[in-house]
C-alpha cells in the first residue's frame, strides 16, 4: 500500500532490518465491517500483493475457469494458518471460499475465517478459545456489505470512510450498503520466532468490481437509501417527486375506463379520487407489511386490458341508463374474486413452489406483452387530434433521451418529470388552441352528445371536439370541493362465474409481474434478493390491496406498478419514508374533489399519447429483464420470440370474430370485444366467454406459450437467469443481512409461527 504515516514508515525500515514491529491487535468497534480491517491493516503495514497459492511454501493452486459456469477453487497443498491479532503460527488452513453465483458464473465469496480478540464485543466475530484452536468458525462476509447500524452510518457519512477516503476510499449508498467492491482481504503468515517469513495476500475482488451482479448493471448510488431520514421537508420533496414521475400511470387509467363505460365527466373525476385514496392506502401498507420494498402500488394496466373485454361484452353495448354503474359494479366483483385467489396464492406458501418455475425467460415476455396489448389502443385514439398528440410524445422522448443528463441545481429534472413537465406544457397549448377557435366549427357545439347531433358535418367533427378541446368537461362544474371516496359507492359488487374466472388468471399475471419487480428493484439499491417467504408475503397482501381496490372501485386492482424501477433509476430515491410521505400526500388529495376534476378534464388525445410511451415503457422494463439471462442463447431467443409471436397473433385470430361490433364500438375497441363471439362454443355460456377472453388476451398467451416452453426446453440454470433469492437460513445465520425485509416487531410477534411469509 503507498503513502502512509512515519509511524508506517518506521515499521517498513523495521522490517526490512529483520526487527520485528509491535503490530497492535485487530479489534472491531462495533459489529463485523472489513473497512475496519482495512483501516487496521493500513495502520500496520499489513499489506501483501500475492496469491497464497502462488507462494513457495503454499502448494499447487487451482483454479478453475469461472466465465465457463465452473467452480473456482482456491487450495493449498500445506495447510497454512495464522492469527491476525497476534501474529502466530496455525497449523490449519485460512483460504476463501469462492463459489459461483447461479447467474451467468459470477463468482460469489463464501467467508473468510478470522480469529477475534477475546473479549471484544463484537457479536458477530465468533470467539476464539486460545493459540492452537481450530479457526474452522467462520464468518460470512457478504460482497455486497450490509451495514445496518444507523450510527455507524452516519458517523462515516460525516467523518468521511474511515479517515481513509485518500486511499481508495469505499463509496456506499444512502442506506449503509456498499456499491462498489470491498477492500480485498490480506493475510500475514510468521515464523514461530516473530519475523516475518512471508506475506500471503487474498484478493477476494482481483478486478476490483463487485462480482454479485456483475459490472454490466451495478447499482448506481442512491441519493436517499431506504432507511435514511434527511428531514421532513426532502422526505416530502422526494415523495412528491417519485409520484410526479408515476404520474402517467397513476391517473390516466379512468380516462380511458370511465369513458368506455359510459360515465360522465364527474364520474370520472370521482373515480380519479377513488383511485388516488387507494394508491395511497396500498403502497402504505405494502411498505409496512409486504415486501417493505419502496414501491408505489396503483392501478396497474394488467387489470386495463381485460377491464376492457368486460366492458365491451355484447350484453352491456346497448345499455342506456346507468351504465357505467352495471359495468363498475361486475368489475368490482370480478376483482374482488380475483383478488382473494391471490392472496391465498401469496400467504398460503403455494408462491415459494411458484417461484421455482418463474424465471426472467418467462417474466420478461410477459411484461413486454402486457404493453404490446395496447398498440391497437394507444396511436388511433391519439391520431384523432395530431396537433396536439404528436407534440407530446416528442416533448417526452426529447426530455427522456435528449436533455435527460441535464443537471439542474443538482437534478435531471427533464428526466424525471418528462410526463408532468411535457403534460402541463402541451395542455396549455391545447387551451391556447381552443380559446383562439381552433375545434369551432359552424353550427356545432360540443356540449351535444354524438346520438343527438342530426347534422352530418358536426357529426364528423364531433370526434375532434371531444378529443381536443380543453372545455369540453365540465368536471370542474360539477365536482365538489369536498369528497371522500368510501366502499360500494357504486353499489353492492355483482358476481359472476365468467369474470370470476377471468380475474383469477390475470392476477396470476400480475403476481408474476411483480415478482420482477421485486427482484430488479432489490439489485437497484443495493439489496439482498428477499427469500421466497418475503415474495409471498408481497403478492399475498397485493391481493389484499386488490380486494380494496374493488370494494371502493377503481375498476381495476392495485397492484406493484412496473414502472418503479424506472423511477428510482431515473431519481436515484428509494427511501421508503419517502414513499409513504408521498402516499399520505396522495390521500390528502383525494379528499379535495376539485383536484380530480382537473385531473379529469385533461384531452382524451393528451392523455393517450402519454400512455403510448407509457405503454412502451412498459414494453422496454419487461426486456430489460432479460440481462439476468445469457442474451446470446439461441434457446432464450427462440423461446423469447415465439412467445410474443403467438402472443400477438392468437389473440389476433379470436379478435377477427366480431364483425358486426364495427357499427357499434370504435375501431379501437374492436380487439377487446372478442369475448361474446369467439370461436370456443363448448356448450356453457360462462365457460365459453371466460375461454374467449382470456384467449384474446395477449398477456396470458404470452405467458402460457413461455410457461411452458421455458420449463420443458433443457437449458442450465446461467442460461436461463435462474432468479437467486436468499433463503430462510441467511436469516439465522445472519440476521441483519435481511433486515430491511423484515416487519414491524409488534407484527412480526404476532405471526412468527408463519414461515411461509418470512416474519
């Protein structure tokens, strides 16, 4: 190691005339961190540049090529050991265990056997029982380190990494865990008269980068960790902000529900209310008593598509009278349904078998499919008025992609607010278009509804006027300053054998969803993967979230909305008190009708060329999925696009059989309209609809084709990107390392008989 005090200098001098320096002994402040031992090896000279294999005294050392899917073995012929407090012989041995992480090869460190000082309390050091003693107790040190002692936190968050911040001082993130490498870990072998005979040095990292994930996606550095507390005022900041970034996904849902089933404007501001209460009341509780992850749960656009196909089922198309309360309430029950088979399928254990059979191959197809459903939706809705539709989606990509590396007083600001910031830019062109008679045509007025509009030329521009003008709603004329959503406002839920079923398969595609989500946004700040029992715990509460999502009626579940890890990406906050300031905000919200209503007055054209590169977002996150696995394998390839081929195209040939639907829907409908005339005629009208619809569902095919492919096709588990969680015995073994999983002591007492739920 270079540089150095005198006092390091003195001991080198003394070394090199064969005198023997005091080395003071290692012991720990408080619990086990190598950046302690680092320091302490740099304050005595104890450094080494060679690999105890490649020493004289040590044997052969074999190696064996990890970029192959191999194990690496690091051994010796003689058995060399050592304490590092005193300096004295052992007569075993004191090498690394190194063995591969399932993903790719990437190798993963085991433990390194370190004798503490007696009497040190440090709880984590096993201790040592005298000078011969076996050093076989060992312990796990982790690549990734996991710090979770607050005060430790913030002390080296003031004071710099152990005064040692001008020698490769080690970053971490906000949460105490550390993104780049550790220090490598070195080793001092003696003769038994004191000198020293040889330095035996161990670089666990030899490149210097972290090995659990590999260089080509390490975590950036967070701004905000999980469990840190800058103050009240940047907790509410950031909290506004990652819901500002979510804003696309979080409002835009009832803009296209609320119309398609026939509600007026102020339903429609009602049901934005409802929905923002709901959000709120969910992510809250998924952050106390699911996963605990920061992840903002909302209407997720699984539940749009097949929403959708219930809405445009022949027997509600020629309703007149209370419409959309017939539709939300077979919604409600239909998720309600839904729901509870989710959360049985989370809190029962079934989801820990599950997730044996879920791997990237299967989720990112999956996810990508559940935006590809839209593509027939999203451009011909927006196309009824360019003007406005076009300016829109460029403004987004060019905030996104162009200027997203702008900095502004420390933030990408075009980055993470592209949808708000582009929103509220194109909005006041639109009124600007409309106050200067753009959308006035003779004769016509927009008040009027399409069935009564007798003059063929306003009945031609009756779509324009609909779509963009921004004083067509009258939300804000009708909406009450004050209004708090409460369940069944809509009415007791209806029940039904066909949606039941229906529901019951797509929230084993949101489950599955979520369980990427889990996973990539786990790697994104620096965390262990949960174990299986923490997953189950997640999807079994996002059942519950959905139950009240359907007794206040959203008209779709509340679920891990995908778009999370793009925005802790592009905010680099994952704070989790940030996350439910931010949820308490929106229930503050909902409470104040006018706010909807604002929301609700937004151009049908707007807020569907949003949901295009929504939607397309969507699209890219479930890909990305795929750097888990090895992109060059032709059976991941193959199996990757024939599950989206037959994804689009089945539900494609079930969409062609409802001809006489083209008089009645618009064109963009027409795909979800499928399930009363499809092609299955099995003799049960129940069975016959619920097959029809769900066949005609790009999500579940996808999934279906994949399922099956990727759990028959013979491929290893590097190949297939096998998701590594952590198990059940890392919590006894280490019991901080899943700490930040872990929930609130008063409930964890009360279920800690419920192992399938990782108490």
């Amino acid at each position: 190691m270079e540089g150095g005090s005198n006092s390091e200098m003195k001991e080198r001098m003394e070394r090199q005339k064969g005198v023997n320096p005091k080395i003071e002994p290692f012991v720990p402040k408080k619990g086990y961190d190598p950046r302690e031992l680092k320091s302490w090896a740099k304050r005595t000279g104890f450094v080494s540049t060679t690999f105890s294999g490649e020493t004289e005294r040590g044997g052969g050392h074999s190696r064996r090529d990890f970029d192959n899917g191999r194990d690496l073995n690091v051994s010796s012929n003689e058995n060399v050991g050592f304490d590092l407090e005193r300096g004295v012989d052992k007569t075993e041995t004191v090498s690394p265990k190194i063995e591969l992480d399932p993903i790719l090869g990437r190798a993963r460190n085991r433990g390194v056997e370190i004798e503490p000082v007696p009497g040190s309390n440090d709880e984590g050091l096993r201790r040592g029982r005298g000078r011969g003693e076996n050093l076989g107790r060992r312990t796990e040190m982790e690549p990734i380190l996991r710090g979770h002692n607050e005060e430790r936190k913030d002390a080296r968050n003031e004071n710099g990494n152990d005064g040692n911040s001008a020698n490769g001082a080690v970053n971490g993130n906000g949460n105490g865990h550390v993104a780049q490498a550790a220090a490598p870990v070195t080793e001092v072998q003696r003769k038994d008269d004191g000198n020293v005979d040889e330095e035996v040095g161990m670089d666990v990292y030899p490149d210097g980068e972290d090995p659990s994930y590999g260089g080509w996606h390490q975590s950036p550095r967070m701004k905000c960790g999980l469990r840190e507390n800058p103050g009240v005022v940047p907790l509410m900041f950031y909290g506004l902000q990652h819901y500002l970034s979510l804003a696309g996904s979080l409002i835009f849902i009832p803009l296209i529900t609320v119309p398609t089933m026939g509600g007026s404007d102020k339903d429609t501001a009602d049901v934005v209310s409802t929905m923002l209460l709901v959000s709120g009341l969910t992510t809250i509780l998924h952050s106390y008593f699911g996963t605990r992850l920061p992840l903002v749960q909302g209407s997720s656009f699984v539940y749009l598509a097949p929403a959708l196909v219930i809405m445009n089922s022949e027997e509600f198309r020629n309703l007149a009278d209370h419409k959309f309360r017939y539709i939300m309430r077979e919604l409600q029950g239909a998720i309600i349904v839904g729901s509870i088979f989710q959360s049985f399928l989370g809190y029962s254990g079934l989801m820990s078998f599950f997730l044996r059979l879920v791997n990237p191959v299967v989720v990112a197809p999956t996810v990508a499919a559940v935006g590809l459903a839209f593509f027939s939706y999203g451009f011909p809705q927006a196309g009824s008025c360019v003007e406005i539709s076009l300016p829109q989606i460029l403004l987004i990509l060019i905030f996104t992609l162009y200027l997203g590396g702008i900095s502004i007083f420390g933030y990408r600001v075009f980055r993470i607010y592209a949808v708000p910031v582009s929103v509220m830019i194109i909005w006041a062109y639109a009124f600007f278009l409309t106050a200067g008679g753009a959308y006035n045509f003779k004769g016509c007025s927009p008040d009027i509804p399409n069935s009564n509009i007798l003059n063929d030329a306003c009945q031609k521009h009756a779509d324009t006027m609909r779509h963009c003008r921004t004083d067509v709603s009258n939300a804000m004329r009708t909406a009450a300053w004050v209004r708090i959503p409460y369940p069944l406002q809509w009415g007791i839920p209806t029940f039904r054998l066909r949606t039941s079923i229906i529901m019951v398969i797509v929230s084993v595609v949101a489950s599955i969803d979520s369980i990427g989500s889990y996973h990539s946004a786990a790697i994104r700040i620096n965390l262990k993967p949960p174990t299986p029992g923490i997953v189950s715990r997640g999807i079994g509460l996002e059942g519950f979230c959905s139950v009240l999502a359907g007794l206040w009626g959203t008209g779709t579940g509340a679920t891990t909305l995908t778009e999370n890890v793009h925005t802790i990406n592009a905010t680099k906050v994952a704070n989790r008190r940030a996350v439910q300031l931010g949820a308490a905000l929106l229930i503050l919200f909902s409470f104040v009708g006018k706010i909807g209503a604002i929301l609700a007055s937004i151009p049908q054209a707007l807020a569907a060329a949003v949901l295009c590169f929504t939607w397309a977002l969507i699209v890219a996150l479930g890909l990305s999925t795929l750097q888990y696995t090895q992109n060059a394998s032709s059976r991941n390839i193959i199996i990757v696009g024939v599950s989206l081929f037959f994804g689009l195209s089945v539900p494609a040939y079930f969409q062609q059989y409802a001809p006489e639907t083209g008089l009645i829907l618009p064109g963009y409908l027409i795909p979800y309209s499928a399930a009363s005339n499809g092609p299955v005629h099995i003799g049960n009208s129940q069975f016959n609809f619920a097959m029809n619809a769900l066949l005609s569902l790009n999500m579940v095919v996808t999934l279906l084709v994949a399922f099956v492919l990727d759990n028959t096709v013979p491929g290893s588990r590097q190949e297939r990107g096998v998701y590594v969680w952590s198990k059940a015995e890392d919590i006894m073994t280490d019991p901080s390392s899943l700490l930040d999983y872990s929930l609130p002591s008063r409930v964890a007492r009360c279920f800690h008989w419920a192992k399938c739920v990782g108490t």
